[in-house]
C-alpha cells in the first residue's frame, strides 16, 4: 500500500526539484526526505529516482506516480471538502495568501464580512508574492491566496491547484505629465524587487515598447513608489488599487494593459465551505468602480 505522505513528498520533488528544497519547504531535514522517498520505492517495487551524485530526477515509473499522486490528493481535498460541509457551522482555521494592495483595500472588507457570517472562522493572513504562492498552497502553509496576472506575465496554475476569477483592474503609468510608457525610453524607472510578477511586467512592457528600462530604485510598495514618483525619483507602472490618492505632482495616465485578480486554492477544494464563503465575502468587498469576473 502507498502512503500518502511519501506520495505528497514525491510531489514536491517533481515541483521543486531538489531534495532540499522539499526539506526546506516541508520543515524536514533532507537525510529524513531521502529516507521517506526510499520507503517509498520499496513499496513501489520498481526504482521511483535516478541519483547522480547530488542530483535526483525522477524516473518513468515515478513521473507516472506523480500524475497518480496528483489525482489522489484532489480526491482527498474534495472528500475534506465534503466532510466539511456535513457539519454544522464553519470553524477553525483559514490561512489566507494575498499581495500587499489587495490587503489593503478588499481584505479588510472581506474579513468583516466573514466573521460576521462565520464567527467560528479563525482567518489567518499572510502578505506573499504571487510567484511563490503555488509552493505555498501545495504545501499546506496555505488553504486560498488571492494571486494576480498580467498582459505580459500570464498566470500559470500549475499541477494541483485550481482557482476562479475575481476582477480587473486597470493600469497606470505614474509620472510628472501625461504619456506613454515609450515617451520614458530615457527616464529612470522605479520598479519591484527582482523576481517578483510587478518587476517582470513593467520590463516587458518597456521592452514591448522598444526599450530596456534603466532601473534606478526596487521598491515593493505602491505608496512608495508614487511618493519617489512625486519627488522625481523616476516613472513606474501602478495597478488600479496601488493608485489611491496620488501626491501632487503625479499623474496617472491609464495603459491599454490590465493586471487580473484570481482566487487560487487546492484541486479538488473549490467545493470546501471556508473556500467558498471567502470567495464570496470577497466578491461582496471589491470596489464597484473595478471589473467583477462572473461566478
């Protein structure tokens, strides 16, 4: 009989890579990771992984059992998501993902909304970059995040996960006077830290414009960002819900590009009555001036 903490382990390494990163990611040390992937092909009966010195791939036979594994543990969210729903009230824990704008100006909202309906809900926040979120929910360190996407970085869900739409919103190039992102070819830009989806857009989207932006200061908070913006610090891209009361002296001039809103969790949790009543709660807190995406 396979164990099903050794097939999430085996998950993880298809995903991540490394025997490390899974130990990192799921608080174990490597040796007992290794040791757990062993037993693991011993109750498989044929080798699961190919080691190389510090390498590890996985073999056919394991790239197989990941795609069986993937299927199992969906079964087993939707039949949490079932048992949930058979008693009575919702209760317990919610480890919420979200992006820091999002925190500030729908979450709030959407946390009243919850206790007020579900007071035995214990919603527990934590600001991450969507980049990161899928690890994130794979592991079990989160049950639902809000993640977003953009014209030039598209979402991509992944093994394992699923999600709905939640909203649109429009974007802004914020500097001293009305233009286009190509009229800054010479300007100094303010961007997001490496590696995050905020950086990656606005570098597209110069490079779309025919140009690479020279890149003066890495700031991961819009409020920030338009008060360098205010002192001359450079132009940047700023998403509908990062503009609020801009300083005097910037302007915001909207950008035929959009960054979108979804709700990400588990496959096979979407059912889950927690899921479903922070979706809605949610819903019930975005902004009427944004694009809600139909249900």
């Amino acid at each position: 009989m396979l164990d099903v903490r050794r097939l999430r382990l085996l998950r993880e390494l298809a995903h991540r890579g490394t025997i490390a990163a899974v130990a990192e990611a799921l608080s174990f040390s490597p040796s007992a990771v290794s040791q757990q992937l062993s037993v693991l092909e011993r109750e498989a009966g044929v080798p699961l992984l190919e080691r190389t010195g510090r390498r590890v791939a996985l073999t056919p036979a394991g790239q197989n059992l990941v795609r069986h594994a993937e299927a199992v543990l969906e079964r087993l969210e939707r039949a949490g998501a079932e048992l949930a729903g058979a008693r009575r009230g919702l209760s317990g824990p919610l480890r919420i993902g979200t992006y820091p704008s999002a925190a500030r100006a729908i979450v709030p909202g959407a946390l009243a909304a919850l206790g007020r309906d579900h007071p035995g809900l214990e919603p527990m926040v934590t600001e991450v970059d969507p980049a990161v979120v899928a690890a994130a929910l794979r592991a079990g360190e989160l049950d639902v995040a809000l993640v977003h996407e953009y014209d030039f970085v598209p979402r991509e869900e992944g093994p394992g996960l699923a999600g709905e739409a939640l909203f649109t919103e429009p974007m802004y190039l914020a500097a001293p006077a009305a233009g286009g992102i190509a009229d800054h070819r010479e300007s100094p830009w303010i961007m997001a830290p490496p590696g995050t989806l905020c950086h990656t857009m606005t570098f597209r989207a110069c490079q779309a414009a025919g140009f690479t932006p020279r890149v003066r200061h890495q700031i991961d908070d819009f409020a920030t960002v338009l008060a360098l913006v205010a002192g001359g610090q450079g132009v940047a891209l700023i998403p509908h819900l990062g503009s609020a009361a801009p300083p005097p002296g910037v302007v915001l001039t909207r950008m035929p590009m959009s960054r979108r809103t979804h709700l990400a969790f588990r496959s096979g949790a979407a059912g889950h009555p927690a899921v479903a009543a922070f979706a809605d709660a949610l819903r019930g807190a975005i902004p009427a001036e944004l694009s809600q995406s139909p249900t």
